[in-house]
C-alpha cells in the first residue's frame, strides 16, 4: 500500500515550489489601518518630496555664487590686462607718458586764499580841506567858485551877469562889514552876481587862513556885502532897503545881498528877495563843499599806488 501526502498541486500536476510559503491554515490576520482622513487628521510629511526641495535650493545658491565669483574674476582679469598695458615697455611711467606718483600735486599744494588783517583807513574828512590855508590848495577863482552862467536853484532859473575878485577885501563891502574882514585876517573877496526876474542878488566870498577867523567875522557880521551889478545894469541895494544873509563853512565867510535890480526897496513881507537870498546862498555852500569833496578824493588818489604824483593843485 503506497503512503499519501498532503499538498497542492504544482502546473500540469508538477509539484509545488518547495521555496514558496507554505498557507497556514488557521484565522486571518487582523487588519492594517488606513491613511487618516478627515478634519484634523494629522497627514505624515511626504519625507521624499521636502528632500527633493531642499536639493534644489541648494543647487540654485551654488549656481549664484558660481556667477557672482565670474563676475569678480572678471573684473580682476580686467584690472590685470590694465595694468600689463600701463606698465609694458622700457622706462615704466615714463613710458606710459604719466607722471611719476611723487611728482603728482597733493592736496597741499591748493592755493588756499588769504585775508589781509590790516583795515583799510578811513577816508580823509573833506571839511579838512577847507579849515586851513595849508591843506585848501586847489585852484581858487570865480571860475572855479561860480562856474555856472545860467544854475537852476531849487527848480528856479538865475542867469550869472558879473563877477569879480578882490584882496582889498573892505572894498568888497558896505558899512562896518569892511573892518571886520580886515580885523580878521581876510585875503581876498570873491563875488558874483544873479538875476531873476527883476530880483538881483550878489554873494561875496571873504577868504581866510583858518576856519576860526571865518566864524568870527560871521558872527561879527555887520553892514552888507557891496552889490555888484553887470556893465549895462544899473546899480541895485545901495542906500535902500534889501534882504542880507551871512553864513561861514572852513576858511570861508559868504555874505549875500537881494533887492530889486531897479533900486526899488524890499518891503518886509516881500517873498521875491527872500527867496532869492536863501537860493544864492545855498547854492554857494554847495560849491564850497564841492572844492572840499574834490581835494578829499584826489588825496587818496595820490595816497595810492596807482596815483601816485596826482594831488590837489596849488592855490591861485
């Protein structure tokens, strides 16, 4: 009698793969759990995934510094074929037609501007030059006091008709006025005459040394200066009533004289004569001030370099 074995048969009845495992009979094993589902479910990170993203940053940063380092290499190969170029051939910088680096100018050597400390003086006071014979040496005349034939006074027109000069200063003068020129050291009168409008008006300029003796003989002014009319005019403010001024500026000493140029008599609220007076002595200040303003500006003219030998004039 054969023995019989248990098995399952192989493919067309061969027997089965010894290697093969063997079916074990007996209940089933109990079942895996699934992937979770669901909200709030925790979901496992895809490990394989957050590798592969981290590989690929850190070829990108690889490949940025790869470029940035060309760049630099770049720029030192260019610095090096600069160099070569300057500093090729015999002579080095002298080659090159540069300048060595001691002969280059440093910061030193840029003009710094400079500041003079001394303070320029203060210009001269032109009265200086008319208190004193010894510094009022500019040409003196009627031409140069009274250089204007028809000035305009205050908008008011005057035609110039005589002029003259004197050193007999007393006969320049009317009354007590002669003596006290004479007691006071005048040198010469100076005296003109204008005409407006029927009204005349003569101003006489008594000289002095100093300005004191010129402020004296204002101050002990009396009588008139003597009027002086034109060829062809007839005379006007002698022996009757006229308007009279007396100022004094430096060494000089001006009278005036107003009245009608027909000998008619200046009544007390008369206008015509007054005004004329005070136009005449006006503009007699100023041309006394213009000599002082002139030889004040020629003397720092002559003071400087430029000028120099080109002073004041000598008096006439």
């Amino acid at each position: 009698m054969h023995a019989m074995s248990f098995g399952q048969a192989g493919p067309h009845g061969a027997p089965e793969d010894p290697h093969q495992p063997i079916p074990q009979w007996g209940p089933p094993p109990p079942p895996q759990p699934s992937a979770p589902w669901g909200p709030g479910a925790q979901q496992t990170p895809d490990w394989a995934a957050l590798a592969d993203n981290t590989a690929a940053r850190g070829r990108r940063r690889k490949w940025l510094l790869l470029g940035g380092g060309g760049v630099l290499a770049a720029g030192a190969v260019a610095a090096v074929v600069a160099f070569a170029v300057v500093g090729s051939g015999k002579g080095g910088a002298k080659a090159s037609g540069l300048p060595s680096p001691e002969k280059l100018p440093g910061s030193s050597g840029t003009p710094q501007p400079s500041f003079s400390q001394v303070a320029p003086p203060p210009p001269p006071n032109p009265r200086e030059f008319i208190s004193s014979a010894e510094k009022d040496k500019a040409p003196l005349s009627t031409k140069t006091l009274f250089p204007h034939t028809k000035p305009v006074l205050d908008k008011r027109k005057y035609t110039r008709t005589a002029t003259a000069t004197t050193s007999d200063c007393a006969s320049a003068t009317q009354g007590a006025l002669g003596s006290v020129l004479t007691d006071n050291g005048c040198r010469k009168v100076l005296r003109a005459t204008y005409v407006r409008d029927g009204v005349a008006v003569t101003v006489g300029v008594a000289i002095f040394d100093t300005k004191a003796a010129a402020d004296k003989a204002k101050e002990q002014a009396a009588g008139n200066i003597a009027s002086l009319s034109g060829d062809d005019d007839p005379a006007f403010c002698r022996a009757t009533a006229c308007r009279l001024t007396a100022n004094a500026e430096g060494r000089y000493a001006y009278f005036t004289v107003a009245g009608y140029a027909n000998g008619k008599a200046v009544a007390e609220d008369d206008k015509a004569a007054l005004t004329a007076g005070r136009d005449v002595a006006g503009y007699t200040f100023r041309r006394i001030m213009a000599r002082a303003n002139a030889q004040a500006a020629a003397s720092v003219k002559s003071a400087s370099p430029s000028g120099a030998g080109t002073g004041p004039g000598k008096q006439a």
